[in-house]
C-alpha cells in the first residue's frame, strides 16, 4: 500500500473526544475511539447494536453521530434481562440507561427491548449501514446472529463483532471470526477483549476500505494507535474510579470529624456543668 491510501488520522480530531458514559462495563471502552471513526468514516444512514447491556459502546455512537451532526438513524436491540455469560440483571439496568440516553439522543435514537430474532423483523432488507454484534457469545448463537441479520446490511454494510480475541469457557466468536475471514474482507483489533471489522457490502469506500484493504506493515501501525488511544479511555475510567474512592473518602473524614466535634462539644459541655456544680457545693 502506497503512502497516498493510507489513512490521514488529522482529519478525525473525534478521534481525541472523551467518551461522556463510561459505566463499570469496561469490556468496550478501549474501542470507543475506533467508534468515533468509524461514524465519521462511514457516516451511516442506520446503525444498529445487538447486545447493548449498560450502553457504553452504543452511547459512543450516539455521541459522534450527535457530535458530527450526521443524519443517522441509531437502534440498540436488547432484552435487557442478562444471560449466563454477561450475568443476570433487573429492571434497573435499562431505566439507568433510558435516564442518560433520552434527554440526549432520543431525537435520532431508539431503545428495543426484544429478542434480537424478533427485532429482525423491524428492519428492511438491505437498509442497515452498520451493525455491531455483541450479545451470547456461544459460536452457534453468534452464528445465527450474523447470518440472520446478514440480509438487513446495506450495500455500504460495515459489521463489528466483538470478543474475536475470547477463547475461555464457551466463548466460540474467535471461531466463527476465523471462518468469516476466509469469506470476507475483513480487520481485527485484538486489544479490549478483540474487535472484528468486516465488510459485507460491496460498495465499501474511502477510508473504511483503506482500512480493510491494508498491508500487515500499515495494519500494525492501525492497531497501535486505536490500542494506545483506547488505554486513555480505560486510564479515565480508572481515574474516574479513583477521584470517586477519593471522594467517599473525604466524605467519610468529613462525617468522621463532625462526629468527633459533636462528641468534644457533648465532654466539653459536661466538664462545664460538673465544674459549675462542683463550685456552688463548695
């Protein structure tokens, strides 16, 4: 690959934007970076999520199409109930998220609690630009997720596939990963658990297909620096964190020395009526 198709990176200054949801899901957060380039890159008409649990990746999206001003249609399909591998969770989970996400983004953006099998129905064939793939990660289950979703992609359809990199317990997407890259065009990240990248459209351009279309040499460099710029993003969920420790801390000091002030004040205040009636006895 030539020097003039590469990518110029200084043209996605989002590239640097903080993320404005990070929850206690860390699993997605090293790739937010590469969505917010993606969304510019691509600047899809309809995007859509399978497995969008807490919304960090999801939100991301929302946040670059609302940041670029992009006509962009977004979806996050859920139960919102958990499964045996992401745990099982209550109400609470999708409440928290409608609370962040509809003041923000429900102009352009919609929350589906259904079955990603009954949700497949909602959508056209051929109308989605992008569609990230991150719910059970069994290899059958993943499986029939793509290809039951494969005919909604649009002829500039771009899939992301999360946890290529997972190969513990049940997990079977490394697999599936492997046999969709004999038969696709395709790119992986392999940092924040791995991120698959395929092309299933056949009118795929600029720079998205510069990505697909590198060398092992330039594919390197590309992994490097969405890595590095994805460990800012985990540090600032750590620092978050911290600040927060940090924050209780000073709250339970300040708790703990009201109460040492109410108690010095309490003695004090016994001292003094001792001392008075010591003195009227005398």
């Amino acid at each position: 690959m030539d020097k003039s198709s590469r990518i110029d990176f200084s043209c996605y200054p989002i590239l640097f934007d903080a993320p404005e949801r990070l929850t206690d899901i860390t699993s997605w957060h090293g790739h937010i970076p590469f969505a917010f380039f993606i969304v510019q890159a691509l600047k899809p008409a309809r995007f859509v999520e399978l497995g969008t649990h807490r919304g960090d990746s999801y939100c991301a999206v929302c946040q670059a199409v609302d940041t670029l001003g992009i006509a962009c249609r977004c979806h996050a399909v859920d139960r919102w109930k958990g499964d045996a591998q992401a745990g099982f969770y209550d109400d609470d989970v999708l409440d928290d998220l409608r609370r962040y996400h509809d003041p923000r983004y429900s102009a352009f953006s919609t929350l589906i609690q259904k079955s990603f099998d009954d949700a497949v129905m909602d959508f056209p064939d051929g109308g989605i630009d992008l569609l990230h793939v991150d719910g059970f990660h069994r290899y059958d289950v993943v499986k029939h997720d793509v290809m039951t979703w494969l005919p909604k992609m649009s002829a500039r359809g771009v899939m992301l596939i999360h946890d290529t990199q997972v190969t513990e317990g049940d997990f079977g997407v490394w697999k599936l990963w492997e046999e969709l890259s004999n038969s696709y065009e395709t790119f992986e990240f392999s940092h924040s658990h791995g991120l698959g990248v395929l092309r299933v459209g056949d009118n795929v351009t600029g720079d998205i297909q510069c990505l697909l279309g590198s060398d092992d040499h330039y594919r390197r460099f590309i992994r490097q620096l969405f890595a590095a710029l994805g460990v800012n993003i985990v540090n600032r969920r750590q620092v978050q964190e911290l600040t927060t420790s940090v924050r209780t801390l000073q709250n339970m000091a300040t708790v703990h020395r009201r109460m040492i002030e109410s108690k010095d004040a309490i003695i004090e205040k016994l001292e003094r009526g001792q001392s008075k009636t010591g003195g009227e006895q005398g």
